[in-house]
C-alpha cells in the first residue's frame, strides 16, 4: 500500500477523532444522568445529536453490550433496536482505551455499508455504566 495514502488515513482518523472526543464526551456525561431510563435516554441523544458531525444514528449501551436506547437520527427515532446484542460487533471486540473513547477500525455493517464507530464510555462516578455510540458511515465522511 503507498505511504502517503496509509499516511493521510492515519492523519483523516486522527482529525476526525479529535472533533468527535469532546462532543461525546459531554454527551456521555449526559446519557449517564439519563442512564437506565430509554424515553430519557433518545430525548438526550436527539437533543444531542447535531452536536456529533457526521454521525448517521445514536443509541446506548449497557456494559454487556445490550441496546439500553433505540437508534436516534437526525429528526428521527428509529425503534426495532432497544435490546440489541451489539456484543459481537467489530467495534465491541476492540479495547476502550484509558481515556474512554474509541473510533473503530472501519467494518461493514449488517446493512453492507462500510462504516466506523465511535464509543465514550459512560460512568456513574468511577462505575463503568455503558457505553454511548454514534455510527458512521464512510462514505458520508
């Protein structure tokens, strides 16, 4: 593979990691105090979403993985996802970093959409609640 186009993957990751961090990370903060709560949960994140560039739908997870949410998009709630096992997705196998925030490795989605997902943890203090994620699809960046 040529250097420079690895290169300006590297540096596009990069810069699209650092405009995503801090949205999500307030966002986070957000789901946390709404936490267990799922009307309250797609209420947060629809009134969150313009704030994460980019992003084609929003939803949490708890700590195993499971939909705590449903999808939440740009002026739309998407249901059929509440209770979604996203356990085994490519982007749940990856480690959290120290700092809780995560961009996936790109991946092709159960749609056939190749795609990137971003993940903040959520906490409740030092606890480990679940996760906030926000779906991408590659093409849209």
């Amino acid at each position: 593979m040529d250097e420079k186009w690895k290169d300006d993957v590297h540096r596009k990751r990069a810069e699209l990691a650092q405009r995503l961090h801090e949205p999500m990370a307030q966002l986070a903060a957000l789901c946390g105090q709404a936490f267990g709560d799922r009307l309250r949960l797609n209420d947060v994140l629809a009134a969150g979403f313009a704030t994460v560039p980019h992003s084609t739908h929003l939803y949490v997870l708890n700590d195993k993985g499971v939909q705590i949410s449903d999808n939440v998009g740009a002026g739309r709630i998407g249901l059929g996802y509440f209770q979604r096992d996203r356990s085994q997705r490519p982007y749940m196998r990856e480690p959290v970093p120290a700092w809780g925030f995560l961009l996936s490795d790109a991946y092709v989605s159960l749609s056939g959409r190749p795609s990137l997902t971003a993940l903040h943890v959520v906490r409740d203090g030092a606890t480990l609640l679940g996760y906030l994620g926000a779906d991408f699809d590659l093409r849209d960046l």
